[in-house]
DNA sequence: CGCGGCTTTGATGTTCATCAAGTAAAGTGG
DNA sequence: CCACTTTACTTGATGAACATCAAAGCCGCG
C-alpha cells in the first residue's frame, strides 16, 4: 500500500461526474484537502471486514473483490467491481466497522476520503445527498440482483453467468485475462473448484470458449448466454 | 387494497422516529399532506415487479415480502419484513421500476408518501437525507448478509436459520403462527418443498420443534442455532 | 359427502462435493 | 540456466446431498 497526494487534479477526474456532480470546481478543490489516494498491488488487502470505517472509498482504477471469510477457511465472494464503484460498499452510513473485506484483484488505486467530511457535506448539499442516495442504492441493487441470478442457476449456469458478467461488465471485449483463479470463481458462486474447472474444460471441449496462457475468449456468446439464461 | 386517510396522526406516529426523525412537527404535517395510507389483506399485491416506482412505502402493520418471479414459474423470496421497514425497498432512488414484487404476508398497512415529495426533502433537509441513507444502507446490508448467510448453508441449516429469522426479527418469541407456506419457505431458502417438509418433519422427530396447528413451537433453540450454525 | 388445496412421505435419479492422483506452470536457490 | 519446490490447475472415481416424481393423507369448504 503506497500514499500518494499529488496537486489537486480533482477537478478534472472522471470520477467527479459520478459522485459529485452537485459539487462545483471549489469545492471538490476543498473534498481534495479531505482525500488521500492509495494504491494498492495485485493480492493487497484494501481493508478487512471488522475494521473500523473512517474513509469514504472509491475505486478509481484497477479492480477489486468484496469478501468475507466462511467459518469453514474459505472465502466467500459478494461482488467484483470496476473503477467508480465504492469499495467500502454501502455499508459507511450504517455500520460502525465493514462487514466484507476488500482486496486487489489487479493493482488498484483508492481515492479514500476522511468520512466525516462526507458525511458533513451530505448535511449541507441536498444535491449531493441525493447523488450518493442513487449511487448507492444502484450498488446495493446491483449486488442483490446478481446473488439472485446466481442463485437459482444450475453449475453450468453460474459459470457462464460469471463469464459474461466479466466480459459484459469489466473488460466490454470476449478476450480478457480471467482477474481470478479458479478458486476465487468458485468461491464467488458457491460450488467447489473441482466443478468449476470441468465446466470450463467442459464449455473448452465445446467450442464455446479458448483458452491461450491466463486469457479466455468467448467464441460462442450466444451459447454461452444460452447457458447462462437457461442455467 | 384500500385507501383511507384521517386526520393527520403522523406527529405522533412510532414510524416518525425512524425516518422522519429530522423533521419537526410542521415539517410532519406538510408531510402528512403527501400522503397515502393503504391496507392490503392477506395474500394481496402490494406492487408488481416492472411496476413504475411513484411512491416511498413503508409498512406501518402487518407482513410483507420482497419477490421475484423465474422463468420456470415459481418465485424468488428476497427478504421478509416487518412493519417500519421499507416496503419499496431501496431501489426508488436509483430506478425507474420496482424491480421486485411486494405481496402481503399477513394483514398489512402502508404509507406510501409522494416520492417527489421525498425527493425533495432530500434536497432541502441534509438530516433527512442522512436519516435515509442510514435506513437504505442498513435495509440492503440486511438483504445482503441474509442472502450470504443462507448460500453457503446445507438444507437442514437453511430451514433453521429461517426458522430463526422468523423468530428472532419477526415475532420475537418462540411460538408463533408460521406466516409462510411450506412452498414459500422453499422459494425463500432456493430448495425444494418436499425437502423442506422433510427437515421440518426431522426437527419435529428429534424435539426440536412442535407443531400446533398452524402454530411452530421452537423446543430446543440452543439446538437449532447449532444446526442453523453450523449447516 | 366429496372436491381441491396444501401437506407429508417414500422411492428413484441427478447433480454436485469430496477425495485422490497427476500435470502444468511459476517461482527459487544454487 | 537448470534442478527443485511450490502453487495452480486438471481429471477421474466415489459418495452424499438434494430434486423430482408419484402416491397418499389431511383439512377446510361448499
């Protein structure tokens, strides 16, 4: 984990016109005086869950897994998600310390803003309130669809879900390098590795997917997505 | 369903304290202006996923849950909830539609206030705004570790954790009418009837839990927070 | 009384986890 | 750069957990 706070370069981060629209050039000169950004390498833990939350989190580039620890040893996934999307989760207006830990799938960097002063600036700007409020709920929402999408699917299914879900939703391309292992997959839609790989090897078998090193391609999309509906 | 709308009781209504903490007794009065209280019976649609989001509900009386329908016919129990719980869920700042079903479990009263209104109020009244992130973030968490807890639980773990749910967030006793069919409970926890039957028929067996008509007695709760535990 | 809903139970088959063994890939130290 | 170790991945065989199917019991209601 590496600090870094460079002149304020805010003002014109692509960032802003997700979270704070409602905030004019002056005050987001102001929100910078609050923020530190972190990076963090591929495997860091950004946080772990029971750590306090003092920090208003946004990803802004890389990408990160939220998760928690089963009483069993292994992890158990919540979400994956991509640059302007929180990482410290919903959870910093009710919760004391996180619920989920989150880490670094690939080399990240964290704009972490003191949460007291967000907290400060959703009491006196109405606008920005309103801009988290939407924020948020999509977030929250995002994740509840998808655990139940995963849910009700066969093995098959979820393995094509969390494909497309990567292809659609991180990288827009059918060529990617897979962020995760094969365990990590698993542990992400709940079946054990060993099924996970036969699936794969299944859908490779198929002509449904290629394989070159660490990258996939997804060569038949409408089958896969076949699957994944049908699942 | 039927509407019905008295003098204004919202001043002193126990719902106040939850959401509207922030607004005085004017403010509440304005509020009571923009407002609908609607009574649903018994098994009676609240609103239907797709249905355009125009209201902020909370339910005042009663039992309700959150659903979704799958594309082989049955349905996705999201979450149960109890009076001063959103109905609506969290969804109505950041879509256009519900995204999921609200049905009433039992007997049920909602307000449901003009959500420009609310939009408003979230503009103008930072407090009120932050009394709501508190609530929406809270709401959603809730659904989150729920729907965590239950994924990575064995058949006779699941039926024990709901079993507990219901006793510990709904009804807070040991005794209560089990508002849910067996198929409802099935749709919540993702199994089949027939195996949900079959563990409840198991609990009653070994003393964990009596049946009295439609009335579940919890006998041995160290007992089935064991099994709920460690499923 | 008889009908239709919900519920229960048993028998059977499928899906998936687990176990175990083996292979490839990627570090690591000489 | 090569042997060595470790880690990630892969595949097959086996058994447990669970869905599905079918039949029967229960209960309220006309």
């Amino acid at each position: 984990m590496k600090d870094f706070d460079p002149e304020c370069l805010c003002v014109s981060c692509e960032f802003r016109e997700i979270a704070f629209s409602y905030l004019d050039d002056e005050m987001i000169r102001e929100l910078c005086r609050h923020k530190v950004e972190r990076t963090y390498r591929k495997g860091e833990i950004i946080h772990n869950g029971g750590d306090p939350i003092n920090e208003f989190k946004y990803l802004k580039s890389g990408l990160v897994k939220l998760f928690r620890n089963t009483r069993n040893g292994d992890e158990q996934i919540v979400t994956i998600t991509k640059p302007f999307e929180f990482v410290s989760n919903m959870s910093i207006f009710s919760e004391e310390r996180y619920p989920y830990s989150v880490a670094a799938l690939e080399d990240s960097a964290v704009c972490c803003i003191d949460l007291a002063y967000i907290k400060k600036l959703v009491l006196e700007n109405g606008g920005f309130a309103m801009g988290l409020l939407t924020k948020i709920s999509k977030a929250n929402e995002k994740i509840i669809s998808l655990t139940l999408d995963l849910r009700q699917k066969n093995l098959a299914g979820k393995v094509a879900y969390v494909l497309l879900y990567l292809s659609r939703e991180i990288y827009n391309s059918n060529v990617f390098d897979i962020p995760v292992s094969r365990k990590e997959i698993a542990d992400f839609i709940g079946m054990s590795m060993a099924n996970v790989i036969r699936t794969l090897s299944d859908f490779k078998r198929e002509g449904i997917l290629a394989f070159h090193g660490r990258t996939v391609e997804i060569q038949d999309r409408k089958k896969l997505e076949l699957i994944s509906l049908m699942g």
